[in-house]
C-alpha cells in the first residue's frame, strides 16, 4: 500500500501547481481590460473638414477628438471640462490650408480684428505685391490663389536705349525675354484669396504675391520696363528632374535666338551677343548696320 500513497501524493501535488498556475494566468487576463480602461483620455480641438487657405472659420470646421494624455503638447488645444475653447476660434481666418483631422493650432489662424485679411495670410518677413496682369499673362485666368509662379520680363530694349541716343531709331526691333523671380506665392487675383472648389478660372486685372523686401524693389523697377507674364509651376514631385539644359545661360532669351529668320536679317552669328558691359543689339541706319551695347 505504501507505493499507491505515494503516487497519491505525487498526484494531488501535481494538480495543486497545475491550479495555481491556472489561477495566475486568470488573473493576469483579468487585469488586461482594467489597464486599458484606465488610460487616461483628452478631448482636443480638430479640424473637422478640408479648410482653404484664407477662409472663415465656422462650427462645422472644427470638431473635438479623444488623445492619449500622454501625446498632449502645448500647441494643441484642449477642452477642459468647465470651458468649450472651440468657440474663440470660431470667425478666425486660416491663415494656411487645414487639412481634416489635423490638430488645431492657434498659430494658423489669425483675427481680422487685429490685422488686415492679406496681412494676416503673409509669412513673417515677407511682403505683398501687386501686378497688373491680363488673361493671357495669367494662364487664362487658371493661376489662382495659392500656386506658385515664376514672374517673366518682356521688354523691348532697342526702344529703351534710343530714348537716350538722338538719331533715327533703329529699323529692327530688338526684344528680349528674362525671368525675373521664380517659385513665388500667388495671395490673390484682384479681392480674392482663396480658390474655387469646383476648379474654374480667376479672372483678373492685378495678382497679389508674396515676396522678399528686395523682391520688391525689383518688380516695381521691371515693371517699369516692359510687360510682365506669370508662367504657372506644377506641383513638386521627386521623381521629375529639372531639364537645365532648357534654361540658357545667359540668363534671358533674345528675339535672334526665338526668331532664324530676325536671326539671318539682322547677321547675328550667335545665339546672344555679349559686350564687356552687356548684351548688343545690331541697329539699322539707312542701310547701315551697326552694333551697340545696352548697359545691364
């Protein structure tokens, strides 16, 4: 009888670690939904629906979101439970694209009470100006509020010189064509800010962009000079490279270079004529042809 107690023994040993291990592992799968339970959550303020740059905020734009207390920075706004934030925020302007689901921040909206709407959409440093454009400088109308544009000068400049030489002006009219300013933000096409939601085209006689203090100074001073032409950028991708051999060196396009025939009347010999002080345009007097240089 001896052995039988003790594989008895053996047994109820057995079966009372088996309990207890059985039990741990309970208690453990117990605890699991009370831990997730009592993560701590914060209402914050979010962007309810895609906003355009420029336009009023209003209820349907903003909307309250649970967070993990742990992921709540300063610059997100939280709802306390004896205060609704979202209304302060209500009839403030974007001051740039929202996008839906995004966090609120007051630092892109601003008051029209405190400033301007276009001073309010400009970026710190930066300066609005406006030019005269027409349908066909504009892309037809389909540049719109927040494209970005590289500005172009078209000037005649054989016309230019002559108002400083006396003599008969020459026969052949020299033009040229230079970029002036690339990659610069378009605010607004006459009084409006912000694009349309089905796509259409902005009309319009002046567009308002965002440039530099010296930038400035040099689309006043341009504008002095000729015509100016808005040539629309697509949208920035990775995967396109810029073709440079497209640009010309010199920095501008002459008449010769875009004409062969103006080319072979005048005798130009090269794609651009340079001088040590600058370009050179080749005047006709009478049936005398002579080369003269413009001053950049």
């Amino acid at each position: 009888m001896r052995p039988a107690v003790i594989v008895m023994v053996i047994a109820a040993f057995a079966a009372l670690i088996t309990a207890m291990m059985a039990k741990s592992w309970a208690d453990r799968q117990a605890s699991k939904p009370a831990e997730t339970s009592a993560q701590v959550m914060t209402e914050i303020l979010v962007v309810a629906r895609e906003v355009p740059q420029g336009s009023v905020i209003g209820s349907d734009d903003l909307r309250y979101e649970k967070w993990p207390d742990q992921a709540i920075t300063p610059r997100l706004i939280v709802r306390q439970p004896d205060s609704d934030p979202k209304a302060q925020y209500l009839g403030q302007v974007a001051r740039r694209l929202l996008v839906e689901g995004e966090p609120l921040s007051a630092a892109s909206l601003f008051r029209t009470d405190a400033s301007g709407v276009m001073a309010g959409l400009l970026s710190p440093g930066l300066r609005a100006v406006s030019i005269s454009i027409t349908n066909s400088s504009a892309v037809s109308g389909f540049i719109t509020p927040g494209d970005k544009v590289d500005i172009v000068l078209a000037a005649d400049f054989q016309s230019a010189m002559e108002q400083d030489k006396k003599g008969t002006p020459g026969t052949i009219q020299r033009y040229a064509a230079e970029t002036i300013l690339t990659d610069v933000k378009v605010l607004a096409i006459d009084q409006q800010i912000t694009r349309g939601h089905d796509g259409a085209a902005v009309p319009g006689k002046t567009a308002t962009v965002e440039v530099t203090p010296k930038q400035a100074e040099i689309l006043t001073a341009v504008g002095l000079l000729g015509n100016l032409q808005l040539v629309l950028r697509g949208l920035p991708s990775d995967s396109v490279a810029t073709d440079q051999s497209a640009v010309p060196s010199s920095g501008y396009t002459s008449d010769t270079e875009a004409s062969k025939a103006l080319k072979t009347i005048t005798g130009s010999k090269g794609t651009h004529a340079h001088s040590a002080s600058g370009a050179t345009i080749q005047i006709n007097r009478a049936g005398q042809i002579s080369s003269e240089g413009i001053v950049r």
